[in-house]
C-alpha cells in the first residue's frame, strides 16, 4: 500500500513535466535508462529537477527509490513511482492538462501522506514495522 500511495503522489507531480516536454518535442535525447512513463526525449537537466522536487515532496532521498550504483535497474518503490507518476497525470488531465496535483499535494514532505482511508493507516503501520527491523 505504501507503494501505491508513494506512486501516485509522485504520477501526480510528474503529470506537468510530462506534458511540457510533450510539448516540446524534438528536445535532445537524455542519457537516462529505462524511462517508461517520462519521455524518453526529457533533457537530462529537467529529470534530474524533476527528481529532485519529487524526493523534496516526499522528503526522501534518491536511494528511496532508486539503486543508486545503477539507476535504470527497477526497484519496487520505483515501479511505485511510475505508477504514481501516471495517476498524477490521470487526475491533471482532467483538468485540462493543468497541473493542479504534483506529489506534495498528499505527501507535504512525508514518505506517507498524512491522512487516508483505513488502508493507508494499514500500510504506515506496515511501513514502520519494516523499518524498526
């Protein structure tokens, strides 16, 4: 469940970058790997802001996410990432594309969001067990 919630916080703020290097097309090809929901054209400079804001929204680092001696590799977080980053751009176009949500809209700089359903409560709960260990 944490995955899930991380995912789509992160597809939330990934929504508006998406779409503006949608837009503008013909940009240089990044040197990035494994890029399955940015474009594959996104210049190097705008991921790694990118990046950078998501992991300050969800106040982690880039190894929350990432294998940081290769970043192409996938982990869960980041398939949760991915998952998130296409829910963001979901909910935004529904707002004609603006970008209404980003992933500090529910994770205001925690790992988890601070308020949801029961299942959210359930996997905070899990989440801290996992780290006590």
């Amino acid at each position: 469940m944490k995955r899930i919630v991380f995912a789509a916080i992160c597809a939330l703020s990934l929504s508006g970058v998406v779409a503006y290097a949608a837009q503008k097309g013909g940009a240089e090809p990044t040197a990035a790997k494994n890029l399955q929901v940015l474009p594959k054209t996104i210049p190097m400079k705008e991921l790694k802001a990118l990046m950078k804001a998501q992991a300050k929204e969800l106040g982690v680092q880039c190894d929350f996410c990432h294998d940081t001696d290769d970043f192409s590799k996938d982990t869960d977080m980041k398939k949760t990432g991915r998952w998130m980053m296409t829910l963001v751009g979901t909910i935004n176009k529904q707002f004609q594309g603006k970008d209404m949500v980003n992933c500090g809209t529910c994770h205001n700089g925690h790992q988890m969001p601070e308020q949801g359903g029961k299942d959210l409560e359930k996997a905070k709960a899990e989440a801290a067990a996992k780290q006590k260990k």
